[in-house]
C-alpha cells in the first residue's frame, strides 16, 4: 500500500489501483478501516483520484461561486503537486 498523507492511501494488486481513506477506525479485530474512493487501472490515474477526492472534499462544505470554486480547486491541486515534488526531490 502507497500512503499519500494522513489519509489517503493507494492499495494495490494484480487488478487495479484502489484509492482509500483512512477513516481513523478500527474494526473488532483491530484493523484499520477504510472507505473505497475508487479503482483505477494505473498509478497516474489514481494520484489523480486523490486529488478529485480532496478537490470535492472541500467543495461539498459550502455554497460558492464559480471564482471561489476555482480558486480552491487550484489551491488544493498546488499543494499536492507541491508534496508530489517534495517527494521526488527527496528521491533524487
């Protein structure tokens, strides 16, 4: 399993790219439990998942126009290029 953050993660097999949120639960035997954001058929496409998933995290909280809209959706899609490019750096 791949952790992007607090919460997210990116659970892999032989199928697909599965993205989950840590839902910060444990079931009675005392694994974490987790939501299904959804699969995806590469690594790309669920990065982008993440990202979608924040992106409506934070939109679903309220009423707003279009520029406010936007302006968030390019604040939150910034932060995260900014944590993918920490996370290259640090590989080189």
């Amino acid at each position: 399993m791949i952790k992007i953050d607090d919460d997210y993660y990116i659970d892999v097999d032989d199928k697909c790219f599965t993205v989950k949120i840590d839902t910060h639960k444990t079931d009675k035997k005392g694994n974490i439990v987790y939501t299904t954001v959804g699969y995806y058929k590469n690594l790309q496409n669920a990065i982008k998942g993440v990202i979608d998933s924040k992106n409506k995290k934070k939109l679903k909280v309220g009423t707003y126009d279009l520029k406010e809209a936007l302006k968030i959706v390019m604040d939150n899609n910034d932060t995260f290029t900014k944590l993918l490019d920490k996370v290259i750096n640090i590989e080189e």
